[in-house]
C-alpha cells in the first residue's frame, strides 16, 4: 500500500490544509483533506480486480461523444445505513471506501468509473466511431456525518472542499485532462442512490459540447464578469464581496440559479482568500434559500464550470439547476426539452430572483 503526506500550498484564512494520499490494493487513491494531519491507521483490503472505465461512441447527428459503461448497471444502491460505503472505517463494521476511521474530507476513485486513464478495451460494431473513454471519476465525501448538506456543514468545511475542488483540479489537469467538472447531484429525483453527503468529479480527455460552445464565446469576446457589473437587480438574489447569486436571464430551469464575480476568474484557484469565503457563503446560502422556498430538501444538480486546461480566457460559474418548479412541483424534462435541447421555463427568471431574495 502507497501512502504520501503533503501540506499544500493554499491555506484556508491563514490555516494550513493536508492531504493524506493512500492508494489501495486495488489500486485506487483514497485522498484525505483536513485541517489537521491525518494519522489513523488503514484497513487493509485485498486487491480486486475493477473495471477500468468504458467506452465512448460518437452520435454523428449530435455532433457528440456519449460514454457507455455497463459495469454501472450493478452499482451500490441505496445501501443500508450499515453497509454505507461513503462512512469512515469503524472496528466491527464492514470496511467501506475510506479505509480509516475518522476523516475531515475525502476525495477517492470512483469503483464505478465511466473514465478511466487505462481504458483502452472497446466494442467492435461496423460502422460506428468507438475509442476509451479516457479521464478520471471520483466521489467526493463531505465529512463522517450520514446527514447534512452544502448549508449544514458549515463555512469551515466549504472552504476545506473548496481546497480539495483546487487541488483536484490541479491534479487532474497535470494527468492529462482537458476539463474537469466538480458537481453534486442532490436527492432521489434526480437519481442520487447514496445519501451520505457527496459529489463527485469527472476529468474528461476532450472538452464536452456545452462548456466548448462556452469557450468559443468566451474566445470570441463575451465577458461574464462585464454582463454581471450591468446586471439588472431584479435578477440579483444575494451577493458577497464581488461575488453574485442570480438568475440569469436565459435561465433553462424555473429557479436556476449562478454564483459567478463581477472580476473575470477562470476558476477558483484564480480567487483570492476574500472571494474564497464568499464563494463558500453562496454555496451555504443558496442551498438554505432553496430548501426554505420549495419547504423540503430541493433535488438539484449543481455544477463548477471552470476553464479548461490552458484557456484562462473562460470565466467561471457555479450553476444550480433545481428540479422543482415551485413547491412539490417537479420540472419534468420532456419531449421537447430531450428532443430539441430547447428548454420551456415556467418562471420568469426576474419572477425567481425576487421569491429567492425574499425567501430569507
């Protein structure tokens, strides 16, 4: 079993971050953040013989790569409070995926990978484009506590996933990816099937269709940061320091919601210590104005959109998408919207703003 120790650059207001680094026997990283070293012992497991990722076929009509993955068919679902595979490693208990019994933050391998840096077994299907679905997935794990959300694991915790999000992306970039995407699925309606707090990252070889046509804006001149200084205030929620909460105007989901800054930053590893705090206040707050508004647990899909590796011209966001459209109303994505990829939007962005401003 490898295991290296590194006190990383960043701190979080002056604290020191670590990360803990243990690659199992199966051959698959276990990385440990916290704002203290950790030193607990690792369970040993034997090795197992995983998947190493899937493929990608190319939709010539779509003009895109889709990754298939069979292997995902047979993935934990809605496990047991006692068979939780996110939980630390208790004595007595089944080992799970963080083989330590205690931890601030951890970001591990994902067993069920769709990308994988050594996928090269293909399909052989006559006249279809076929190649590895190459890149990295990872699960990110909040902190030991089955419960809990963005809101409820307080400041100091955003900022230590914060840290891990920037190291992860250094990481990733150096092995090779050309995009990485920090995201969390959130609630059964949107299929989330483990309910210990969690994210996930997915480093992608190739830049997918949406954050290309991004970049070809952003290359071409559109600036996010200069849309944001002229913002009409009837889309503003909350903001902090220069960072904004808003609907913007071309809103795809009722309650769509940005965290973007009015000073162009291609990602958070551009921000400063001031901008940090407020990026992690936003998560906190909209996640609470959220649940306050539509009185449950919003199922949401939120997701960083940062530059790609090299292009420090893009300008990044944190975009929530809800699926409700207002309180016990889900926002199905039908024909039309699966079909066309044209959205209908049942509430006026403007309409949004004011009842999430008001909220709180």
């Amino acid at each position: 079993m490898t295991e290296t120790n590194k006190r990383l650059d960043a701190t979080v207001d002056g604290s020191a971050v670590f990360r803990r680094s243990i690659q199992r026997a199966d051959q698959r990283w276990v990385h440990l953040y916290g704002y203290a070293e950790n030193n607990h012992p690792v369970v040993a497991l034997e090795a197992e013989d995983l998947p190493r990722g899937a493929e990608l076929r190319w939709h010539p009509l779509r003009q895109e790569w889709n990754i298939y993955a069979a292997h995902r068919q047979n993935r934990t679902f809605k496990p047991s409070a006692a068979n939780n595979p996110l939980a630390p490693s208790l004595p007595g208990r089944p080992v799970t995926e963080i083989p330590v019994e205690s931890f601030e933050l951890a970001v591990f391998d994902n067993r069920f990978t769709s990308l994988h840096f050594e996928a090269s077994a293909v399909s052989d299907v006559a006249n279809v484009k076929i190649r590895p679905a190459k890149g990295q997935c990872e699960v990110v794990v909040y902190g030991t506590e089955p419960d809990g959300d963005l809101n409820t694991i307080g400041q100091d915790r955003r900022r230590l996933l914060i840290a891990a999000w920037i190291d992860r992306y250094e990481a990733l970039f150096d092995a090779g990816c050309e995009f990485v995407l920090p995201f969390e699925n959130r609630g059964e309606d949107v299929g989330v099937t483990l309910h210990h707090p969690h994210g996930q990252i997915y480093g992608f070889d190739h830049l997918p269709p949406a954050q290309a046509r991004a970049e070809q804006a952003f290359a071409g001149g559109y600036s996010l940061a200069k849309s944001l200084q002229n913002l009409d205030p009837c889309l503003l929620v909350t903001e902090a320091d220069a960072l904004m909460a808003y609907c913007p105007p071309y809103a795809r989901f009722p309650y769509e919601t940005w965290i973007a800054s009015r000073i162009a930053r291609p990602g958070p590893w551009a921000m400063t210590e001031t901008e940090l705090d407020a990026f992690a206040s936003l998560l906190g707050e909209m996640t609470r104005r959220y649940d306050a508004f539509f009185e449950q647990t919003t199922p949401y899909m939120l997701a960083l959109h940062a530059a790609p590796r090299g292009r420090e011209h893009f300008e990044f966001s944190a975009q929530f998408y809800p699926l409700l459209r207002g309180p016990g109303r889900l926002k199905y994505l039908a024909s039309v919207e699966q079909h066309t990829g044209i959205f209908t939007v049942d509430v006026l962005p403007e309409t949004a703003a004011d009842t999430l401003r008001a909220v709180l």
